[in-house]
C-alpha cells in the first residue's frame, strides 16, 4: 500500500473538540481570558464578535499555529476527540494535518500548477506523491469537493495564480482537503471576495460539514446564519481581553439570546 493510498482514509471521522479555561498571552499582553466551548462533530461552529475580541487567535490555538508566534503562551486545554493537543502524544504536525486551516487572504503557490497546489498538502505532511491515476483521482475527488472541478478540469497543469480570487480561496479549501483534516479551520474565507465566490464558498461549506468538522470566523452576520448550525460571541473590553459572552445554537443566538449584548451586536447596534 502506498503512502497516498494510506493517508486517504474514508472511514476516518470528523472530530469534535473542546476548549477548557484557554487563556492566551502575546508577551505580556493578554488577548483571551478562560474561553470554554463544545465544537460538535460534523457541525459548523461560527466564532463572531468586533475586531480586536480573540477570535482569530482563538482559531489559530485550536491547530497550535499560536505557539509559532515568538512571546505567546497559553494556559488552559484543547482537546481533539478528548486527547489534549498541546499535551498529549500527537505531534504539531500530526496535529494541523487532522485540523486543517484556511486563511483570510487565498494563499496558493501562484507557479505551481492547480493540480500541484492540490496535492502540495500531501508533500508538505511528507508524504511523496507523484502524478499519476492515485493523485489525479485525489486532485479531481478534492477539487470537486471544493466546487472547483468544473471550472478547471480541463486546464489543471495551468498557474494556480491565474485563478480568480473566489477561485484561488476555492483551490486553497481543496488543498486543505487533500489530507483528510477531521476538522477545518476557517479564518474569514469570504472576506475579500464578490457575492459570487462568497456564494459558492458557503455552499461548499454546506456540502462537505458532513464529513468535517468546520469552524469559521465571521464578521458577516447574514452568513453566520447561513452556514453554522452553532455560534460563539466573543467581546472584549476596552483594555481588556476577550472572552466568550455567550455561545450556543445559532437560531437562538440569533433571536433569543440570553445576554442583550450578544442581541445588541447580532442585530447591528455596535462592533
């Protein structure tokens, strides 16, 4: 059995998670204060609140890229399917191979073909995979996934840098598939893209939450809606650091939230 036919596992489950009392420094600064939640397997979890809260260095501690920031420090735990990350037998980088990440700004090897950029993911784990009926079939099974494959089956060896925007953040979401992550991280995927690409990126949310877990930092209220079954507020007072207020399913948190901020906030009156 090959190394490509080893790490594509079908029969491997998303995973839930849990945050318990997490705290987290840069240097002296403190940016996050006892954060406790359930991520749910096969759920989409929505982390929302005002720029400068924690929600995206919440995000980057759930797969360990916080340690990579010289000065932080962290108390507290994050488990996967119960084991604690930081502590427990798993490597880092066993640890962001099950809990994948894509970023805010698309980010593919703009020379590397869109094939390439697809199975770049597999190389970077250290798995060798060379170009043939294995890795064609994974490409085409990741960008199909993505909702990618029809916009570029018939040009795959051509630039991953002359996609689109929309299409570049799509190609990024494959790569990140192509290794079987059980839970996906999501900082801000829709940002900087049209209503198209937002569209077709919510959609592919919707069609792969089944077989992974996803995690998604939002400011956009309307698509915190549309895609997560629950949600986080988080806020920060001035001078302080942030903290979850509040989290749970997202209708509720929508239209009846135990706490007025989090309603004051859903609803547009600040942040």
């Amino acid at each position: 059995m090959t190394a490509v036919e080893t790490l594509v596992d079908l029969t491997r489950t998303p995973a839930s998670m849990a945050a318990r009392d997490v705290s987290a420094w840069f240097g002296s600064h403190k940016v996050l204060e006892r954060v406790s939640i359930d991520i749910r397997s096969r759920d989409v979890t929505a982390l929302i609140g005002p720029s400068g809260c924690g929600k995206s260095t919440f995000l980057r501690i759930l797969n360990r890229m916080h340690e990579l920031v010289p000065g932080s420090s962290l108390a507290g735990s994050i488990e996967l399917d119960g084991e604690d990350i930081y502590r427990g037998k798993r490597t880092s980088t066993e640890t962001r191979r099950q809990i994948g990440m894509v970023f805010q700004k698309p980010n593919p090897f703009p020379a590397m073909s869109i094939a390439d950029n697809v199975l770049a993911g597999l190389k970077l784990c250290g798995l060798k995979v060379r170009r043939g009926d294995k890795a064609d079939e994974i490409v085409e099974s990741c960008l199909q996934r993505a909702g990618l494959w029809r916009e570029v089956a018939n040009r795959l060896d051509e630039a991953g840098g002359a996609l689109s925007g929309g299409q570049q953040q799509r190609l990024c979401i494959a790569r990140a598939l192509a290794v079987q992550p059980r839970v996906l991280l999501m900082d801000e995927p829709c940002s900087a893209l049209d209503p198209t690409s937002t569209r077709r990126i919510e959609e592919t949310i919707a069609e792969i939450s089944d077989e992974v877990t996803i995690v998604i930092v939002t400011h956009n209220m309307q698509q915190a809606q549309r895609v997560s079954h629950h949600c986080a507020f988080f806020l920060a007072a001035e001078n302080e650091p942030g903290r979850i207020v509040e989290a749970g399913p997202t209708e509720a948190m929508f239209s009846t939230p135990s706490d007025p901020r989090t309603l004051d906030y859903v609803q547009g009156r600040f942040g």
